[in-house]
C-alpha cells in the first residue's frame, strides 16, 4: 500500500465512499472539503492499486501549537483487517511530534463501539465526561444539542 499526503483532487474519491463505508449513515455533511484545502501537510491516505483504502484528516491546533487534533478518519471495509487505520494513525502522529506536538485529541459518537475500541487500543485515553454508558465517560451536547461524544486524548 502506498501512503502520502492528501491532494485537492482526493475530495471526490473520499466523499463519495464517506456514507457507504459508515453503512449507509450520512456522514459527508461532516467532511467539507475545506479540511482537504486546508490541512494538507497533516492528511493522508493509503492506496492499493489505485484503489482508496484509506484516510485521516487532520492538523495542529492554531490556539494550541503542542496539540493536534484528528477530523476524520475511513478506512475502507475491504481493508479493515490491514491495519489501514492503525498505520495512518501512527503516520499522523509521527507527522505532528516533529511539528512539536504533545497530545492529539479526537471524538467518536458514543454508539460507535468499534472507534471508541480502535482508539483506546491506540493508547488513547477517555476525558471524563457528564455521565456514563455502559462504563463509558460521555460528553453530552459536545457537538451541539442531542450530539453527545466520547472525547479522546493521546499523550506523548
């Protein structure tokens, strides 16, 4: 598999697999192509002969230059068992250390199960939250009114 930074031309190819990777959930409102324009130097995907993957989407902080946070992240269901996500997570953390980061935070929904597994087998951590599911710490209203999250962080 080929890895390397996301291109303006990689918007399309990304977009169009957002919903059917998440099994039909809508999910392309959440990736503008605003993050692709912008965040370049700190997104990448991985190939397969020609084929995407996968992805991850994101950058450093403007407001706080030691902490990187990551968007978004697909990994195409063909490849879930290849280490896509785990490889492209560890590139952007690589990426942001030498850009002087000490943390990388991200969310996931709390009916994301698989993520909240993914991230905290990352060594992410869970931030407390308001209340708790299933011995989960939830953040209610983080993404606005009824968009409860799970919050992560990663230290380095």
């Amino acid at each position: 598999m080929k890895l390397r930074s996301i291109h303006n031309n990689d918007f399309l190819r990304i977009s169009t697999n957002l919903n059917e990777w998440w099994g039909g959930r809508n999910m392309v409102d959440m990736l503008p192509r605003l993050f692709i324009d912008h965040f370049q130097d700190t997104s990448f995907l991985l190939e397969k002969d020609g084929q995407l993957m996968g992805f991850v989407i994101g950058f450093v902080s403007q407001s706080h230059p030691d902490k990187a946070y990551i968007h978004f992240v697909g990994v195409n269901p063909e490849a879930r068992k290849e280490k896509v996500g785990h490889r492209l997570y560890e590139h952007f953390f690589q990426i942001v250390k030498e850009k002087g980061c000490q943390m990388v935070g991200c969310v996931t929904s709390p009916v994301n199960t698989v993520s909240i597994k993914f991230h905290t087998k990352l060594g992410f951590s869970i931030k407390p939250g308001d209340y708790e599911v299933n011995g989960i710490s939830i953040h209610q209203n983080y993404d606005g009114i009824g968009q409860d999250r799970v919050v992560f962080e990663k230290r380095f």
